[in-house]
C-alpha cells in the first residue's frame, strides 16, 4: 500500500513536470519547505540513528540540491550558501526537481548523531535558498535495528529506477531549451537603417 501511494506521488509529479516545462525560466530555480521526515512520512524534529533520513520539499521545476548542514547556520537570505564543499556535514547533496511537493529519502541509516539542519540550495540569488527546522539525531542504544529504514529507501530508489528512462527524456528536453534560451539571448539584433 505505501508503496503505490509514493509511485503515485512520484506520477503525481512527474506529470506537473511536464505540464510546466513550457513556462520554465533556465536562471531561476528555488527550493523551498524543507522538512525533515520519517521513513514513515512524518514530519519530525527527533530521529534515532537506525533511521532513514526523508525530506518533503518544494522545489521549482529547475531544481535545486538539498543537505544536511550544521544547525548553528540560520541565515541563508543571501543566496550565496551551496551545498557545496565544507558547507555539507554530513551525507551528500541530493538535486531535486518537480515544481511540486517532493518525498524523497535523503540518507540512509546510520545517521549522524547531532543537531542539524536541512539547506535547500536553489541557486545564488537572494530567496534562491531556505533551511529547515532543527532536527536531532538521537543514539538508537543496544536497540538498533535499520531494516525497515533501509528497506524504505531500496523501495523509494527501485521505483525511481523506474522512472529514469522518463526523467531522463525530460533532462534531454531541458538541456535543449536552456540552449536554445542562450542561443537567443547572444544573437546579435541587427536594426533596418532607412
């Protein structure tokens, strides 16, 4: 059952994707409400380490990068934060795209034990990026048990597999119409003299 409700999601998506390629603006991209979840779905501030790391997030259809980063950070406003080099504590930037509510996983079990924030890295411009809540990895003790967690992020990755041939003709379409944007944005205007 969680598995068709999240291909669902996923086609619930990729089909906004597609409606809103042909209104898409190449220089701007924007990832916004980022929140940090369970395995489960829920939306959450505490996370044992045997857990899996999931994001609900929003970003625009070009898409953006998201990140754990440390939770001292609270101003992004500027835009000039990235997930980039020594800015990333721990895991690894994950792009995201949709121009819609997004569900992915992040970072599989074992996680970090600290306090954290999520960067969502939308670009260098002002507003281009937004940061989480706080949220708190937890030991999990001599408790510790990562299966249903990791079985979550296989499931999620397996029916993403699914999808690349689609994704993969979507980029494919992108990569073109940012072409073509640069192309007319250089070409020289010449004027009629009389």
């Amino acid at each position: 059952m969680l598995a068709s409700r999240r291909l669902r999601l996923l086609v619930v998506s990729l089909g906004a994707l597609i409606a809103l390629l042909a209104w898409s603006s190449p220089g701007l991209a924007r990832v916004n409400n980022v929140i940090p979840a369970t395995a489960d779905g829920d939306p959450t501030e505490t996370f044992r380490a045997d857990e899996a790391l999931f994001v609900y997030a929003t970003p625009d259809i070009n898409g953006g990068f998201i990140c754990v980063v440390d939770a001292a950070l609270e101003d992004v406003s500027s835009g000039k934060f990235t997930c980039e080099g020594n800015r990333i504590q721990w895991g690894s930037p994950n792009f995201v795209f949709g121009g819609a509510l997004i569900f992915q996983p992040l970072e599989p079990p074992f996680l970090h034990i600290g306090t954290w924030r999520l960067l969502g890295d939308g670009g260098d411009q002002p507003g281009d990026d937004t940061l989480s809540q706080p949220f708190t990895v937890v030991p999990c003790a001599d408790t510790c048990d990562p299966t249903f967690a990791q079985a979550s992020v296989n499931e999620w990755k397996s029916a993403a597999a699914g999808m690349k041939l689609i994704t993969g003709t979507i980029c494919s379409y992108y990569a073109v119409q940012s072409a073509i944007s640069d192309v007319q944005v250089s070409a020289p205007t010449t004027s009629r003299g009389t």
